[in-house]
C-alpha cells in the first residue's frame, strides 16, 4: 500500500475568508510577522498498485477539488510495508 | 519571506465521515484500489523572519487545530524572496 496525498488550495485569485480570519486571530494571540494565511483541505489517500496516477488525477478533480475556484496537487508520499 | 505549511488532521482514533463519504463515492466512479481516505486541513503561511518556530506551533495549536480531535505538523516549506 501506498500513501498519496492530495492537496487543495483555492486559486490565488480566489478570496479565502477562512485564511484572512486566521491572519486577524494572530493580532489578539500576539503573533505579528504573519503577512498572508490560506486554507485549503488535505486529503491522505491509502491506495494499491492497481491504480495509476491517470486514475489519482481523476479522482482529484472529480471528487476533491472544484477545479473552478481550487487548485491541486498529487503527491505521491511514502509506500507503507 | 518563506512560506510556511501547517497540516491538519483528524487523529487516527478519531472517525473521519468527510474521508470515508469520499471513499463510498470513488466506487460511483469506478476507481477500485483506494482502501481509506482521510480528509484534513492544509494551511499555507508567509511569514518573515522574525516568527520563531515556537511561535508557529503556538498558532497551530491555538489557532489551525483542535488539538482535543486533531494531530498537525509545521513544515518550514521553501524560502521565497
């Protein structure tokens, strides 16, 4: 088995209010120096040899990522036993 | 400025039901092979140079992740100018 990890990040020209709320929770915890937060979703995905980096990129922009306001990315992590 | 990566997810003992609607789905669209999904948070930071690393663990805790349900990880990703 092999661990595939799939990012999803909202395009840069997409407004993130989700990241912009973590950049305004900074300033009452403290941190200064942050100039920029985003959000996205990771997804860690257990899979065997039968399926092809094809099917990996299907299932990313089928089911992961609305590929009208995100962007992704196939990482192909680490092989477990 | 370097860009900072703050990943988030659910911990292993914790259910997961975002991950496991995505695996029931992947069988709607013919992708066989993929034996667990685990569905998380992904947050990218620019930060200057004056952010100390206990300083990023300080908003991953407080601030990106519930640590009660939820494991995360400070990656100090790349050095952008």
């Amino acid at each position: 088995m092999a661990r595939v990890v799939v990012n999803v990040m909202p395009k840069t020209e997409i407004l993130d209010p989700q990241g912009q709320a973590v950049v305004r929770a900074l300033g009452r915890i403290g941190v200064t120096g942050v100039s920029d937060v985003r959000q996205g979703k990771r997804f860690e995905l257990e899979v065997d040899g039968t399926v092809t980096p094809a099917d990996l990129d299907r299932i990313a922009s089928t089911l992961l990522a609305n590929t009208v306001i995100e962007d992704y990315e196939v990482v192909t992590a680490e092989v477990a036993q």
